[in-house]
C-alpha cells in the first residue's frame, strides 16, 4: 500500500508541475504574439474587468502560417469566441464572434 501511495503522490507531483498558470490580461483582443504562442488547446487565458475575472479556454490552435487560434468563453446564455490569425508577419486579431442563447 506504500508503494502505491508514493506513485500517487508522485504521479500528483509531476502533473502540477507540468501545469501552468493562467495568463491574465484585461484586453482578450490585445494579446501578444509571445502569450499566443505559448498557448495550446485548453489553456487558459482569464480576462479581468474589475473585480471580475473572465474564463476563456483556448479551443483552436493550428500550427504554422495561415493558421490561427480561438479562445471561447461561455457563461449564462451568452458565447464568445475570439480569434487570432498567425500571418507571415506574426499574429493579428481577425474578429470577436458573441452569440446569446436560451430564454
């Protein structure tokens, strides 16, 4: 039972290193091409307005040129994705989608 007490820990161990924090910003359309880069699909990015803060996961991210990413946020019937598109330049905004949903 030692045995697989110590594996756990260990396993728990290795995953929260491997974890990182969130980027925080209070602009979701103003991230840099360093912060965009650095992210993958379901990392977190959180946007803070005030005492609020904003959960938008990353849901889209091709590799390479011509490609882009999206991040989505959803709460009480109401969506947001907001996208970027990597360009022979670097990244550029390209659009916030919002759509409402429910009664």
């Amino acid at each position: 039972m030692k045995d697989i007490v110590y594996w756990l820990k260990q396993i728990y161990f290795a995953i929260m290193a491997s974890k990182k924090a969130p980027i925080e910003v209070t602009d979701i359309t103003a991230l840099t091409g360093d912060q965009l880069d650095a992210l993958k699909p379901g990392d977190v990015v959180v946007k803070v307005t005030g005492a609020q803060k904003h959960t938008y996961i990353v849901s889209y991210k091709g590799d390479g040129t011509d490609q882009g990413i999206c991040l989505s946020y959803n709460a009480c019937g109401y969506g947001e994705t907001v996208s970027y598109d990597r360009t022979e330049s670097g990244w550029a905004y390209n659009s916030t989608d919002i759509k409402t949903y429910g009664e």
